[in-house]
C-alpha cells in the first residue's frame, strides 16, 4: 500500500536524486526509521530547489542582477550551497 507521500511524489517528475532520496524516505519510514525518513525527504526538497533555482531562466524583480547571478554561481559549488 502506498503512503500518501509516495502518491504525491509519484506525480512530479523530478530530479533523478531527489526522486531517489524520497524513494528512500519512503523504505526508512516503513520501517518506523522515521527520524532517518525526515532526513531523506528533507534532503529531496533541498535538491527540488536548488534545481529549480539553478534552471530558473527568470530572477526575482526585487534582486540585483549582478547578486543573483553571485548567487547562482554559489548554488553551483556543492559546498557553499550545503553550507
């Protein structure tokens, strides 16, 4: 039986790890590892936004162009954006 999680993620079509790292939220949880099942979504969503941000052709009106692009570039270094 599927979790209503499961169903809502099984709608989008997202990125392969993010779709991966709720796969395994998904396993962590039935097997009541829930504090390893919120980890594993949380880190899903995090890679949901940085892809969306890192694809985003449009910056938000109310930023500078010279700071979005900084901004961008920091979202590109995998350590600056775990950070």
């Amino acid at each position: 039986m599927k979790t209503r999680f499961e169903k809502w993620y099984g709608k989008y079509d997202f990125p392969g790890d993010a779709k991966i790292l709720f796969e395994e939220s998904v396993l962590c949880y039935k097997i009541s590892a829930y504090r390893a099942s919120f980890i594993m979504s949380y880190l899903g969503i995090q890679e949901v936004l940085l892809e969306r941000l890192l694809n985003s052709h449009k910056k938000p009106n109310n930023i500078p162009q010279n700071m979005w692009e900084k901004k961008l570039k920091e979202l590109k270094d995998e350590n600056a954006w775990e950070n």
